[in-house]
C-alpha cells in the first residue's frame, strides 16, 4: 500500500490559530468554508455564499467587555454565524459564546419601531480540543426549550464540537460531520 504522506510534508494542526484561520478564514476561497458550516450547524440548505464580518467588537458602555470572535460571516440570508475555536481547557466557556451571541443579537435589534420578527438567525459555533460538556456525544446543537425539551425558540444556535470525544476512524465516517472531523 502507497503511503498517503511522505517525511518532507508539513502539516499543520486545524486547532492552532494559525491552522484555523488558513482553513476556515479563506476569503479568497470560502468553498471549504460554507461545506464545513452547512455540515456544523445541521442545514440541510446549502451555504451559497458568505461575507466575512468584523471579527471585533466595542463594549457598549465603558464598563462593559469587548470581545474578538475567531471567525465571524454572514450567509445569503443574512444570518450570522461566530466560530470560536478553544484548545485548552475553558471552564465559563458555555457564558463566554452566550455573551457572544448575545451581542450579535443586540447588534441587530434597532432603535424605535423595530419588528422582532425581522430577525435572522445567530448561530455560535464552539470547536473545543477538550472534552467540555457532561454528555457523550461530539455533536452538540442547543436551542431555547421548555422542561420536557419541547423547542420554544431557534432563532439563537450553540452548536458544540468536542474533539476528544470524536473517536471514529476515517473509514467509518459516513456524515459529512463526520468527515470533517
């Protein structure tokens, strides 16, 4: 069998900041960019296109924290998407893309008359080396639900991938979730 790589090639880790922003901040290119996404945060709707946002953002009174997003784009519908990646251990994590998609959503709300039913989707996408979360799965997708997990609201994402917990082999991998991981 031929080996797939040889001793002269370099790689460099998706998990590193530099590896991450190469790969998915590509505005030259954003193919891998929109598949990786689609796949993300579940659409069975392609990505077409997206725009790539300000990736840092002001506090909106002095006392208040400013905050940089790893990546932050829009889609041909306008919605917003944040990913963050986060190689080693983040024990607020969960409030820390909270405060993120919170801040997207007050961005889009304007002053006086304002229709709420006007607003896009805001998904914020945590890509975790760590295992971070109480749960088996690699995958996580979280919305606003009520205590029996009925969906209240969609409107707000958090989709949560924890690397160590993927534990699947290449030739395994069906989804392309799956072989994006």
């Amino acid at each position: 069998m031929e080996a797939l790589y040889t001793d002269d090639q370099i790689f460099i880790p998706i998990i590193s900041d530099y590896g991450f922003k190469a790969t998915f901040g590509n505005e030259a290119n954003t193919l891998f960019l929109r598949k990786a996404l689609q796949a993300l945060i579940n659409s069975e709707v392609p990505i077409k296109e997206v725009k790539f946002d300000k990736n840092t953002f002001e506090g909106i009174t002095q006392d208040s924290r400013s905050g940089i997003f790893d990546l932050a784009c829009t889609d041909e519908n306008d919605n917003h998407i944040t990913v963050e990646m986060q190689y080693g251990d983040a024990p607020y994590f969960v409030q820390r893309i909270k405060f993120y998609a919170l801040h997207k959503f007050n961005a889009m709300v304007k002053r006086g008359k304002f229709d709420y039913g006007t607003l896009t989707k805001i998904y914020c996408v945590a890509i975790l080396a760590n295992d971070f979360l109480p749960y088996p799965q690699f995958h996580s997708v979280a919305n606003l639900r009520n205590e029996q997990g009925e969906l209240i609201d969609n409107q707000m994402t958090f989709v949560t991938v924890e690397l160590d917990k993927f534990t699947l082999q290449e030739v395994d991998c069906q989804t392309d979730l799956q072989k994006l991981i």
